[in-house]
C-alpha cells in the first residue's frame, strides 16, 4: 500500500478552527456515570451545532479528537466566529435547560472552553495550533473564571485566543457580542512556562464586571474573594487570631451605571441600553 506522500516542510499548512471543550469534576464522577454523562454532552454539542449553523462533527470522524474527559472539534477556519457567536450562547442555555430536566442521581455539566485558530499539518492533524488549544482550555485564566460561572449561575466559561478574537469579535464578525463583553487576560498553565499567550474570557450571561474579580494575573493568587485577609495585612499590624473587621464602602453611579458589591470590593457596572 502505497504512504501519503508528506507535505513539503516549506509550505504553510492551512489554518483551522478549534474548539476544545472539557468537563468539570469528570475525573469525580462515579465511573457507572462517565459514559452516560459523556453522552448526554456529545447529544448537547450536537444540537449546539446545528443551531448554530455547522456541520455535525461525529466521533467517528478524524474532526473529533476525544479528551478523555472533553473533546477537540477541528473546523475549517471560515467558522471561527460561529464557534464564538452563536455557539458559546447556545451552550452555555443548553446546558442549563439539561441542568433543569437531569435526574437527581445524574452529575452536572459544566465546562470550559476554549476557541482558536492555527495551521495543521495533513495528514494526522500534527501542528502546534492544537496543541495551543488545549493548553488555552487548561489555563488558569479560564479555570478562574469558571468560578466566576458557577457563583453567578452560568454553566460555561471560555478563552478565545487573541488572534481569533481580531479576526472575529474585532473585526465585527460576531452577530450578538462585542468587544465590551469580553474581558482581557493571559492565558498560562502551571507546569508550562514557556506557554503565556494573550487572550479572551467570557462567561455568557454574566456581565464582565463580576467576572473581573476572579481572575489574577499570577496563576498561583487566588481570586479575591477567596484571599484570606488576614495574610495581606502587614506583619504586626493585629495580634495573632485578630481579624479585620469587614470595611463598609461608600460608592456612587453615575447616569444608567449601577454598583455591584462583588465580595468586598464594589464595582461600577453600566449595563446594555435596550
């Protein structure tokens, strides 16, 4: 039989979409639940898909690149924005709409996500763009703000990479979300410091200014509302086992803006105008 013949090492590969979705807690579900749950999430993406206008991608096809515990969608690059808007829309309801109609004994859903564009080499699908991907949906920066997802009702938090973000969200190829809607961070992974590469957040329905708290430039600092503030306050400044008393705050909005208390720190919020 005769081999592919490899690709000239001077051309450019072709660029594709990634998707790369994984699940919260999977590793904790009880092993008689992992498939059924991974099931009901592949019937999700599946009916994300169509209404967000692309191709199903099956499991069987070389497109669907299984996780373990998530999966890698590879796309053709001309659908990076539907990826963003509507999909990250359609999953975050969808799985919501699961959240409501699950048995008792069934785990919840809830996942990171992350979206990117780069260069594959045929055949196989080698490349570093998708090894990116992956350690875009591992980042801090996105693990964080699943936090912020789960305290504020959301069931997804996303990283967009910056170079998709501009061909996308920037350059208005995007039908409901705009830049506002997006916070600016930096993707890095523990254990790898040569990865630190700019990026997007977003957790749908949940406005960015409650976001913004969680996520920390340093990956081992924690969000405020999860610091200790004992451990800030300058040595000497309080007896052992003292603790501060909380501090009221005094802030004001101007015009439509409202002030949100977001653990002890307030935050200024101008929503959307009809």
């Amino acid at each position: 039989m005769t081999s592919p013949a490899l690709p000239d090492p001077v051309d450019v590969p072709p660029e594709h979409a990634f998707l790369v979705v994984d699940m919260k807690g999977y590793s904790q579900i009880p092993e008689a639940r992992m498939a059924p749950v991974r099931s009901d999430l592949d019937d999700v993406l599946t009916t994300v898909f169509a209404q967000s206008g692309l191709d199903a991608v099956r499991p069987e096809e070389d497109d669907y690149k299984e996780r373990g515990d998530g999966v890698i969608f590879v796309l053709p690059a001309r659908d990076a924005a539907r990826l963003i808007d509507p999909l990250l829309g359609h999953l975050n309801d969808a799985l919501a709409r699961y959240d409501k109609m699950r048995l008792a004994s069934a785990p919840p859903i809830r996942l990171r996500a992350s979206v990117h564009i780069g260069s594959l080499v045929m055949p196989g699908y080698r490349g570093g763009a998708i090894n990116d991907a992956c350690r875009f949906v591992d980042s801090q920066a996105v693990r964080q703000a699943m936090t912020a997802a789960l305290e504020h009702g959301s069931f997804l938090a996303a990283v967009i990479s910056e170079i998709t973000f501009r061909r996308t969200v920037h350059a208005g190829r995007t039908l409901t979300l705009d830049e506002r809607q997006f916070l600016v961070s930096t993707a890095r992974v523990q254990g790898k410091p040569d990865f630190e590469e700019p990026c997007r957040v977003l957790v749908p329905r949940v406005p960015p200014a409650l976001v913004s708290p969680y996520i920390t430039e340093e990956s081992d600092v924690p969000p405020p509302h999860l610091r200790d503030p004992a451990a800030q306050a300058p040595a000497g400044s309080r007896k052992t086992g003292e603790r501060s008393a909380p501090v009221r705050q005094k802030a004001r909005a101007s015009g439509h803006a409202q002030v949100v208390q977001v653990g002890g720190d307030q935050i200024t919020y101008r929503p959307e105008q009809p």
